[in-house]
C-alpha cells in the first residue's frame, strides 16, 4: 500500500502562544504554505466597537544558516511588522 502526500499549499495552522510574555506579542503563532512559499502566521484578538477579530501578520520564513535568532524571534510575536487598529480600513 504506498502513502499519499497531503498537499499543505494555500494552507496553514495556528497554535495558542504558550510562551506570550508581553502583551504585544501574538496570541497564536503558526505557519503556512502560500504559493509553495513558507511564511510564519502571528495572530492577534483585538476588538473594536465592542466586536472581537483576528488581526495577522505574515513573514516568510528565512532559508539558511543564518535564520535561527529570526525563528526565535518571530516564535514569540518580534516580525518587525506591527499594526495598529488604526491601520484597518473597518
């Protein structure tokens, strides 16, 4: 019996941030797969007008010997890339 191979293109997952220590890193973290590229997921719970929503950042993942303090980073919400509620057109 052979094995199929799942294909994760255009999908993605997202876990609980267990090791969230300050409140502006992400409430989850996770990754995905996007046109055969992959990129790390931090997802947030904001609300606005008494209505909660995901706010998200996506980074792609580096390739490399160089990539591990920017993994550790990014594990814990530090993208470089920040959003205010400001930012969203709704």
């Amino acid at each position: 019996m052979t094995q199929q191979q799942y294909n994760n293109n255009n999908r993605g997952v997202l876990f609980k941030n267990e090791r969230k220590q300050q409140a502006n890193h992400p409430d989850y973290t996770g990754s995905c797969t996007i046109n055969n590229i992959e990129y790390w997921i931090s997802g947030w719970i904001k609300e606005k007008d008494e209505k909660k929503y995901f706010s998200f950042s996506f980074a792609p993942k580096q390739q490399g010997k160089n990539n591990t303090q920017d993994n550790k980073q990014q594990a814990l919400g530090n993208t470089g890339t920040s959003f205010d509620n400001d930012d969203i057109p709704f």
